[in-house]
C-alpha cells in the first residue's frame, strides 16, 4: 500500500528544488499559503517569506509572523501568505522568547505578488527587506 500524503510531499519537494538553486530559501507554493482570514472582498496576491536565521541567530525558537495584526507561529524557511492586492498591509516578524526580541516590520504597499526575506542575526538583530 502507498502512502499519498508521502507521494505528495516528495512530490512537493521535487517542485521546490526544481524552481531554485542548491543553498537558497525555497518558495512556497501558492496552493501552500495561509489564507488572509480578516474581512477583505477584493483581490489577492502571495506574500512569501523567507525566514532565515543568520550567523550566531535562536535556530530553537520559532518565528512569529503578523499579517494586519494577526500573529502566526510558523517556521524558519519559506511561508507564503495570502493578502489583499488592493491596499496596504502591515507585515512584522519577531521571535517569542521571554519577551519580543528580533522584531522588524513593514507596510507594504497595493501592488503584486512579493517576496521578503527575514534575517535574524545574534549581533546586529533582525532585518525585513
């Protein structure tokens, strides 16, 4: 007996490693991105975030991405969200340790599909760019 949901997910990782190079943050896919969930009936588009930890970073604690407010725990890599296209969205990301540490954020403005990068590094704190 096969087991799909395995079929799928190396599938997945198929796909992912086909669409960037050896070393680099892989892309979620769109079918992957977690729905904007705040009453919004206009248009769409994917925010995808790389999340990476950078030299000396917490790689134990999890990041914690907000979209409008709405916080999301998640993991170090790449996260694809859904958001609205037609007006500003404010996008942050910190690490919940005993208090908020490594915090960066941004408005983003009406437009396309996007990607951003996260860094956290143990020296000179977070980056969202």
């Amino acid at each position: 007996m096969t087991d799909p949901m395995g079929e799928y997910l190396s599938d997945l990782e198929k796909r992912r490693a086909a669409q960037q190079p050896p070393g680099q943050p892989q892309p979620a896919p769109a079918d992957l991105r977690i729905p904007y969930v705040e009453p919004h009936a206009g248009p769409r588009r994917t925010l995808v975030l790389h999340l990476v930890v950078g030299s000396g970073g917490p790689k134990s604690t999890p990041p914690v991405v907000g979209i409008d407010g709405r916080q999301y725990v998640v993991v170090w890599g790449s996260v694809a969200f859904e958001i609205p296209a037609d007006r500003r969205v404010h996008v942050s990301v910190h690490l919940q340790r005993e208090q908020m540490a490594w915090a960066a954020s941004t408005l983003l403005p009406p437009g396309p599909d996007l990607a951003l990068t996260y860094e956290a590094r143990a020296l000179s704190g977070a980056s969202l760019r």
